[in-house]
C-alpha cells in the first residue's frame, strides 16, 4: 500500500501513515504529467534566453544579475551549498520524514520546474529511510525555510550528513548505501528545493497532532482530579453546555460527564453541602473546550498549507508564465504556531492549579498535605507542584507571540519576514512542557484516588489500573523523576486514550 500524492490532496492521516508507519509514497501519473509540462516549458524559456528569476539570474538582492547557461548548474548548486546555514539541534527524524513528505507534495503540483528525476530521488529517499540532518534554527520564516531546506538539499547532491539505519552518515555515503544516485541540479531546482515553508509547516503539522492527543488527555485527567478531590459531576451537564454552544466546550463537558459515571466517589456526595468547586475543576471544559475549538482553526490552516505552492517564482506554462510572489512568506503558519503555543499551553496552566488543590491542606482537608504517606518525614509530592509550576512559568514566556517580531534580511530586500518557524519551535517546547504537567496531574491524582476508600468510574479505574503496573502508590518518599518521564511516555502515547474508549465515546 502506498499514499498516491497528487500535490492537492494529501491528508493528516496520510501523513501520520508516511511519518509513523513508514508507509511508501509515489506520485499520481496526472502529477508526473503536470511535472514534466512545467519541466519542458523551463527548458524552452532557458532556450530561448529569457530572463527569468531564478533560471537566469541571482537570487535575492542579486535579482538583477544575470547568469550565463553556461553558469546555471554552478549557480543552482552555490544556491543550495551557500544557504546550508543552519545551527542547533537537527530535527527528529519523524519530522524530518514530515518535512521531506511535505516537499514532496508541493513539487508534485507541477508549479515549481523540477524535473521528475530530481523528485524521484528525494522520493527514494523517503521510502528508503534516508533522512537528512535538518539543524532546526536559521530560519526567519520569509523566503520560505531556505537554511533549513537547503540542509535536507544538500543530500539530494551528495553533500551534507543523513541519518540511515540509525546511523549518521555523509550525505554521499547515506545515498551510496541506499542505492541512490546523487542529482546534479539544473536550472530553478535549487530553488525550487529549498524555497517553501515545508519545516514549519512540517513542526508545525506534528506539534498539532500531539497537541489533538493532549486535549484528550486532559479531559481525562481533569476528571480523574475531580474525582480525587470529591467534585460535581453536575457542572458538566449537558443541559449547561447548550446554552453556551461553543464546539469544543461541549465536547469536553461530555468527555468529562461520561468519565464519572458510575464513579461510586462522584455518588457517595451526590448529596453535600458543597455545591461549587474550584474554577480549576467546574471550568475545564470551557477552558479545555477552547482550546480544542483554537486547534480546529490550526488543523484548517494546516491543511491548507500542506497542498499550496509555496516556492518562487511559481510557473504557469499553461499560461506561458513565471510570477515572482510572496506564497513562501509563513505569516499564515506563523500565526497558527502562536496561537497553538498560548492556547495550548492552558491545558496546563488549569491542571497546574488542579493539582494544586490535591495538595494544598489549605485547599481540601481531607487528603494528607501534599499526599505525602507520613506528613514531615515524607515531602509527598510537594516537590512535584514546583516542577509543574516552573513549566507553567515557562510556557507563559514561550507564548508570546514570534509573528510580532520581524526583523529584516538580505540588505532589506526581505524586509518583513514571518519568524513562523521560530514559532513552529516554541510550541513545540510548549507542547513538551504541558505533557509533563499532564503527567504530574496524572501521578498526584491516582495517589489521591488511591486514599479513598471507595473507586472512580470504571474508565477512570482501569486507567489507574493499567498505570500501577509500573508507577506504585507512594508508601514513602522516592525519587519522583523517573515515574514523571515514564507517566510523560505515556502521555505522549494512545494507551490511556485506548483505554477510555473502551467504555465511553471519547472525542
């Protein structure tokens, strides 16, 4: 089986196919045609010596000079050799498949004057694992990604370092192992491979799908924290919601109504004076809630991006025309990466004060302080709170905006750039840091679980289950690291998620 891209249709579950399953790609036959006509209408211009940006003449400032034929395999690869100015940490290898496919589907639009051999090889090298190291900062997210890009370039020529079977080689030496011939470039597929907001773009699609995962997750959460703690159930009645018909807050609300039922904690105070709790507790799904509606704005915008042309010049030869644009300008990812940072990030400014109310004496007087076995000589989970804490903190300082700060390149020509990538980055770290808090709200409430006599619903119970095979209650203090990284793992996994909808219809 192998995913068929056409350029225009390329979906989320496809690409989780092609990213986690390793499942093989190949161009549709129209895509093929669509490459080879915008091919040979680039051959007829170089040809007939037109001046053309990119084809014949520099690039950026150096728009205005032109290029002898005789140059322009020379000047397609300084292209790709000077741009390769990327720092930092490379990306992981599931985003750097994410990227390539990305790339990938935008050349198959047949807009951007590749010829169907070079595409070829960077398809092989998907398929067969071939995965080059992209250092994830260098770019301003205006021109397109063109460090990062022209990293995962180089390896198409031979250049460069790749990571194959799970060792990292000299471009040339990955490809010689795989069988794949190095490409010399010919006129525009320098460009055309390293202008295009594939790297944020790429981030930016699995940050969403991790962030999907964790609005789940901490719906679930929540509820086992509301059942630790003796809260309502009523506050996520339906009848609520209805009034207020924001899609993700009733999605939410159902979650965490259908996770207490039959929860023997949730009926034993059916009937107590309290009839409010903490904000923490009765406001998740509105908070929970728009986060989820944020992520829908983020999947359309995603979506989107993953199908347009975003290289320059783009070519029409139906139209017998090369236009110099801006679609390489990441303003639109820019945008959706901030916004997945901030609103994203409250998933664990809430749980941070749930766990809070789990340990805080002065909050709940009917669990031990800090859940600790023998208060005093056993810090419990004090501890915990302040690392939880310490990432709310930074998240709160990763949330500010990179779209707002633009800062120009190349002698002004690029005088107003996205920083989409950088943006891209950010909510990646912020993402990261809330599955930890998640984490920490998961240990804290199965301790609190665990002190009450009587059980949580049936959902909520085989969850804990399956996490006290590993993480053991807390009978006395022990290093609380190792059970936080593991409960992150899972976090960052389907197990829980699997789990609960073995018995509710988790959304």
């Amino acid at each position: 089986m192998s995913v068929v891209l056409t350029g225009n249709d390329l979906t989320f579950e496809e690409l989780r196919r092609v990213v986690f399953d390793n499942e093989k790609i190949k161009l549709a036959p129209e895509a093929t045609k669509k490459i080879n006509k915008c091919r040979d209408y680039v051959e007829k211009l170089i040809k007939e010596d037109k001046v053309v940006y990119g084809l014949t003449t520099g690039f950026g400032k150096f728009a205005n000079i032109l290029i002898s034929k005789d140059n322009i395999e020379e000047l397609q690869r300084n292209l790709i050799l000077s741009h390769a100015t990327g720092v930092g940490n490379n990306l992981s290898s599931e985003e750097t498949r994410a990227v390539m496919l990305l790339r990938i589907n935008v050349l198959a639009k047949g807009h951007s004057g590749i010829r169907s051999s070079t595409l070829q090889t960077l398809i092989d090298m998907l398929n067969q694992g071939v995965h080059p190291c992209i250092p994830e900062k260098g770019s301003v997210g205006a021109s397109g990604d063109l460090a990062p890009l022209s990293h995962l370039a180089l390896v198409i020529i031979g250049e460069g370092k790749a990571e194959y079977q799970g060792e990292i080689l000299s471009g040339k030496v990955a490809l010689q192992k795989a069988g794949i011939k190095p490409v010399v470039l010919k006129a525009k597929e320098g460009l055309a491979l390293n202008n295009g907001t594939q790297v944020m773009t790429g981030v930016g699609v699995m940050n969403f799908l991790k962030a999907e995962r964790l609005s789940q997750i901490a719906d679930i959460t929540a509820s086992m924290s509301t059942d630790a703690l003796l809260g309502t159930r009523s506050a996520f009645d339906k009848h609520i919601h209805k009034l207020r018909p924001h899609k993700g807050q009733q999605l939410s609300a159902a979650n965490m109504y259908s996770l207490l039922q039959e929860s023997e904690l949730n009926l034993s105070h059916k009937y107590c004076k309290n009839v409010q709790d903490a904000y923490s507790v009765r406001c998740t799904p509105q908070v929970n809630g728009a986060v989820r509606d944020a992520l829908q704005y983020i999947k359309t915008t995603l979506e989107i991006e993953m199908n347009s042309a975003t290289d320059n010049p783009l070519i029409f030869p139906d139209d017998d025309k090369v236009i110099s644009g801006g679609n390489f300008h990441g303003e639109p990812i820019a945008f959706a990466m901030d916004t997945l940072a901030f609103t994203v990030s409250e998933l664990a400014n809430i749980a941070d004060r749930r766990i809070e109310q789990l340990l805080n004496p002065a909050l709940n007087n009917d669990l031990k302080p800090f859940l600790a076995p023998r208060p005093g000589l056993d810090s419990g989970f004090m501890i915990a709170q302040v690392t939880s804490a310490a990432l709310v903190s930074e998240n709160k300082v990763l949330s500010h905006p990179s779209s707002v700060d633009s800062i120009p390149t190349s002698a002004n020509q690029e005088d107003h750039v996205s920083m989409g990538t950088l943006g891209a980055m950010k909510a990646r770290t912020v993402i990261d840091n809330v599955s930890i808090v998640l984490a920490i709200e998961l240990l804290t409430s199965l301790q609190a679980l665990d002190l009450r006599n009587l059980k949580s619903s049936p959902a909520l119970e085989e969850v804990k289950k399956e996490i006290r095979k590993t993480v053991k209650f807390l009978d006395k203090d022990r290093i609380l690291h190792d059970d936080i990284i593991y409960l992150t793992k899972v976090i960052d996994s389907d197990i829980i998620p699997d789990i609960v909808k073995q018995y509710i219809d988790l959304r």
